[in-house]
C-alpha cells in the first residue's frame, strides 16, 4: 500500500509539473493598471500585439479626433500607425465606433481587445478610451496589450480642479499642458480663478500697495488687465475651446464682490471703506452697472470670449457683519446668477449662503454650488434648498503652496482611504448621490511674491490630480493604498509631456564639451537632481546662461551681480560665489522641492532652502528658492570652457 502511495504520489506530481506550462498560458488576464481604475474587466487568455499594419480606423466622423489621438499618442520611434475610416478593420487594427449607451452615459464606453480592439462610445467616451489605451501602453509593454473586456463609466460627472491664476500669472503654455495632463486622468473640469489680490498685512497694511490682479484682456476697461501677465481674449477663447475638444471644460471665474481689489484699483469708487477695499461697496448704485459691463465683455456676442457651458460669478467671502449687508449681498448673488443665464450659460458659484443667511431670495435651480467650508454653505442645507453641490473641501483639498496653512501637498493617502465627493467636510452624504456632481481640488497661490514656480505648483499638484482623479470616477478603492501609490509612480503626465523633468534613476546626460549655442534634447531635470561640470572661466557678459530652457536660465555671471544663479518665473536668486577668469573649478548643482545647493571642488558653498522672512506684526514669509534644472540650450555668447557634463537623476 505504502509503494502505491509513493508510486501515486510520484505520478500526480508528474501531471503537475506537466500541466503547469500549460496552466500558465491559458491563465486569463488581470485587471489593467490604470488611473482611475476601470469599472470592470473581463480578462481573456493572451496578449494582442500591434504591427507596422495596425491602423486606427473611424467608423464615425465624430470620433476622428480620438483616432488622431490615439495613433498619435500610441506611436513610438519604431511604428507608426496610420488613421483610416472606415468600418473593415484587420485583426490587428483598432476599430471606434459611434455606439450611444444610456447605462454608460456620454463618458462610459467598452474596450473588446480580442481580434482586434474595438472600441464603443460617443465622442466623449472614446476620448477616455483613447487614454485608457495609452496608460495600459505605459504601464505594460508598449504595443501588447491583454486580451479582455472594459467595461468603464465615471461615478460623478464633475472631476477637476481650481486653479488660482488671479494671485500668480500662470502662462496660458502650462495650461494647455495642464489639460492634457488632465485629459489623461479623465479629468474634466478646469476652473479658472481670473482674479484676486494678496493680503495687506504682506504690504504694510496699505491697500493701495496691496498686490491685485485680473488676468483677461479688457478693451472696455482699459488699465484693468494685470500688467505683470495677462491672457488675449482670443487666446483664452482658443484655449476653453481646444480644452473641450480633448473632453476638459474651462469654468472661468470672475469673482465678486469679495476678493475684488483689482476692480477698486481700477475704480477706487467702487471699494468699500467699512469691509476693506477688496470688498465692493454694495451701497454704491455704479457697483452692478460695473460688475454687469465687466462681465457682458466676455459672455456678449455670437462668439463669446468664455465660449464653454458655465461661468462661475465668485461670490466668496464676503462680510457679514451687518444683515443690510447681508440682503445686498444675497441680491447681488441673485442678479449675477440671472445675468449669466441671460447669456445661455449656467452659473456657478462658492458656497456662501449659510454665512449670508437672510431673507433676500437666491436661485437655485440649475445653479452649481462649490462647497468648500461648511460654516460657509451647511452642505445638508443646501442640497435640501436643490443647489447641485461640487465638493472641494478646503480641509482636505486645499493646496496653498508654502503658505503654512492648509496643505502644501495634499494628504495622498487620507484621500485614497477615505475621501469621495459625497464627504463634504464632516458630512457624508450617500454615494452618488445625484445632487452632488462630483469634486475637485483647489491650487490657491494666496502668498504673493514667496518664490513659488510653476514648477513647484506642478509639483505639488501632479500627485493631488491622480488621487482625485481616481476617487471621483471610480469610488470603490480595488488596490491597497501602499500599492496604488506603487503604481501611480510608473504613470507619467501624459504622452510627450514631462513637466515634472523625472527620469529614471541614474545618469541622464553626458557632454565632453558644452559648446556654445548647443541644444539639447532633454528640456530640464526634475527633483531630484544633481548636474556638475568642469569650468575654466572665461570673461562672462553679465546674463550669460550656460544652460536655459522656456521657464528657467542657470548663469555662469548672474545679471545683476556677476555671480553663479538662476531665475525662474521672474525670480533671480544668486550664490554667495563668483567665477575668476582664468581659473578652473568643477561645480555640482544639487536641487530637491525644498532647496537648491551649490558645491564648488566638492566643498558645499551653500543651500538656497526657504528662507523666512518678516513683514510689519511680525507676519513669517517664506521664500521658496528652488530650480528644476534647465538643460535645453547654451548662449551662443558663452566663453568659459565647460567640461565633463553629468546630468543626474537620485533616488526620491
């Protein structure tokens, strides 16, 4: 009995051993990798690879530009895929077609990789399906792709973020990208902040010298646009629509009559002597007139300026010390979301009710309500009243970069654990719940003049854009944090886009000799970083850059003093070191998101960290001084001798 056993123990392990080859091929395929996360997936046995005969095929016109998209985007420096349409696709090609679905919605659509992948949707879903392909091409192996059913739709139609363009200029270039980046992600809202002001305890409590600044071009209020950076209308139009053809909607947002400084400045009638010159005066019959023409240069016309669905009015933060001021204000808040309307455009706004509360009627209908802090609109109150509710709660959402308050980078893994859009606050409302339309986050550059890039904001808000844009369009979490956070760190900006400058770790560039008016094809380096070369200095021009790319230069003779520096975002921060003629040095670079170090001979010469600064009572200020590193180009008048370039990517 006991030989038998042996025997039969002996044949069984033989039959697994064989069969386990075999076990491993016909395993099906796990659920794809991808932000956010696919709703559901049947996996199938196998891998579908594309070709030099793959062609993306339309069967639709309406799905053209997805199918550009995708063949674009999907071609790397090996294969290119054409685009046809048609509706006859090979085995190896990717077929969309034009398929309206009411479970799905305008976002859902299906994935069949199989014989071919096919693709169901209208023009919006398809172009989330592009980017699903994309992000399963990234994290896997660029053109395999697994065999299996998708099967996607969002959980809220709103997921986005707020971008405070009044307080800092933020190019109109980046932004473009931004949405890109957004597209990805399957973000779908962009809200423009287009004006606001600092605050006066930064400038010696005087509001005349109080920073403010309004962002779009005005040619019916000459001197009102910022002079420090501006958008064209024709531009800003431009780009609200070039957004919505990539499935992004631009909300711009004028607000009033709270962080209104820059209309006081232009109109120091306008302001308010009791609540402070940011605060328009109510009381004062030009304030609507004014508000009203302000907003009709924008909204007037059969091709408007603000050419998307919504426009957000503000309405945030104003005084309610007074219920006269109260009702003025409710009124105000009234006839602007009328005003709007009146341009076929819904309205949106900040939740400010539960601290106006009064008696003055305010519309509700179609009306879309940010709630951003409870005190300010009690979120059970307003869904009741039927505002339809965008939750960015300011505890869990706020970026305010280096200001010391709220997050300079947001709680990633609080908000994966335990954030939704149906938490506003400290209430929690049912999931999906059709009242409230999705969330978002919100970037506030309240501290003027700290230093702050847009390569740190772009820093600190690639991490929040994944997290949220996971947890609106998928609530159920699928992975454990620790992992997810793993597999969020192989997925980049978006196809062609590095802002970041990230690369993997470990040399990245290499020059004997960096000659002068040389370009490169790496644009920056990101944090962190390390760059160190030889130099025999030669007599520098003052200004004279070894290295630059769009938004930042390094010199070897700084502008102003001569010595080593660099400025970015119109920011010029110098070292305590100056190069000789004639002599000979070798110099390393260090950068992090916090501070930038400069070594000369291996010595550490000093670290530009945040430098603390104080205004009059004593406020603290902080002076971000970091670099993503330029590596583009060098100035044709360059004439030190560099040598033995060593561009570096470290370990985070």
């Amino acid at each position: 009995m006991r030989q038998f056993f042996h025997i039969r123990m002996l044949c069984l392990l033989a039959l697994a051993i064989a069969v386990q080859p075999l076990a491993a091929q016909t395993a099906t395929n796990p659920r794809p990798f991808t932000i956010p996360a696919i709703h559901q997936w049947q996996g199938a046995v196998g891998k579908l690879t594309l070709t030099s005969e793959s062609r993306v095929i339309y069967a639709d016109a309406r799905l053209r530009p997805a199918a550009e998209m995708l063949a674009r985007d999907l071609s790397d420096g090996t294969l290119r895929l054409s685009v046809a349409e048609g509706c006859k696709a090979s085995p190896s090609d990717i077929l969309l077609v034009y398929k309206p679905q009411r479970r799905l919605g305008e976002e859902g659509y299906t994935i069949d990789i199989g014989k071919g992948i096919r693709i169901e949707a209208t023009e919006r879903g398809a172009i989330h399906a592009v980017q699903t392909l994309l992000q399963i091409a990234e994290g896997g192996e660029s053109l395999a792709f697994p065999k299996g059913k998708i099967t996607d739709r969002p959980d809220y139609p709103l997921r986005g973020l707020m971008m405070d363009c009044g307080r800092k200029y933020i190019p109109l270039d980046y932004l473009q990208r931004l949405v890109r980046t957004m597209a990805y992600y399957k973000m779908n809202t962009l809200c423009i902040h287009l004006n606001d002001n600092g605050f006066p305890a930064y400038f010696h409590e005087n509001w005349d010298e109080t920073y403010s600044a309004f962002r779009l071009e005005s040619e019916r209020f000459p001197g009102l646009t910022a002079e420090d950076g501006s958008y064209s209308k024709a531009a800003f139009r431009q780009f609200i629509l070039d957004a919505a053809a990539l499935g992004v909607e631009i909300i711009p947002e004028i607000d009033v009559p709270a962080h209104s400084l820059a209309f006081s400045h232009y109109r120091p009638s306008l302001g308010s002597q009791e609540f402070g010159m940011d605060h328009l005066e109510l009381s004062n019959p030009e304030v609507i007139p004014f508000i009203d023409s302000v907003f009709a240069e924008y909204l007037e016309g059969p091709e408007p300026v603000f050419a998307g669905r919504r426009v957000h009015i503000g309405t945030d933060e104003y005084s309610n010390s007074r219920q006269e001021t109260v009702e003025q204000f409710r009124a105000l808040t009234d006839h602007l979301i009328h005003t709007v309307e009146g341009y076929g455009k819904q309205a949106a706004l900040w939740g400010a009710l539960t601290h106006a509360k009064g008696n003055t009627p305010v519309k509700v209908d179609d009306v879309l309500m940010f709630c951003w802090y409870n005190g300010y609109a009690e979120p059970d109150s307003m869904r009741s009243l039927g505002y339809q509710l965008v939750s960015i709660p300011d505890g869990m959402t706020y970026i305010v970069p280096a200001a010391g308050y709220y997050y300079d980078y947001l709680n990633i893994p609080h908000l994966y654990r335990h954030w939704t859009p149906a938490q506003i606050g400290n209430k929690r409302f049912a999931e999906r719940d059709p009242q409230i339309e999705g969330g978002m986050f919100a970037v506030w550059n309240d501290i003027i003049g700290n230093g702050i890039a847009v390569a740190d904001i772009h820093h600190r808000l690639f991490p929040a854009l994944q997290v949220i844009a996971e947890k609106t369009w998928a609530t159920d979490t699928l992975r454990t944090c620790d992992e997810w956070q793993r597999l969020a760190a192989t997925l980049g900006e978006a196809p062609g886009l590095n802002d970041l400058g990230r690369y993997p770790v470990g040399t990245v560039l290499q020059a004997a000799v960096v000659a002068p008016a040389s370009q490169r094809n790496i644009p920056c380096i990101g944090w962190p970083y390390r760059v160190s070369f030889d130099v025999e200095a030669g007599a520098e021009v003052r200004g004279t850059a070894l290295f630059r790319d769009a938004e930042s230069e390094f010199y070897l003779s700084d502008p102003v003093s001569g010595r080593l520096g660099f400025v970015r975002d119109g920011y010029l921060f110098t070292f305590r070191h100056a190069l000789r003629q004639g002599a000979k040095e070798h110099i390393a670079i260090e950068g992090d998101n916090r501070e930038t170090r400069l070594y000369i001979d291996g010595r550490l010469v000093e670290t530009l960290g945040p430098d603390t600064r104080l205004y009059p009572k004593n406020k603290p200020f902080r002076l971000i001084r970091t670099l993503r590193f330029p590596l583009q180009r060098t100035d044709a008048t360059l004439r030190s001798r560099v040598t033995n370039l060593q561009v570096e990517s470290l370990r985070e």
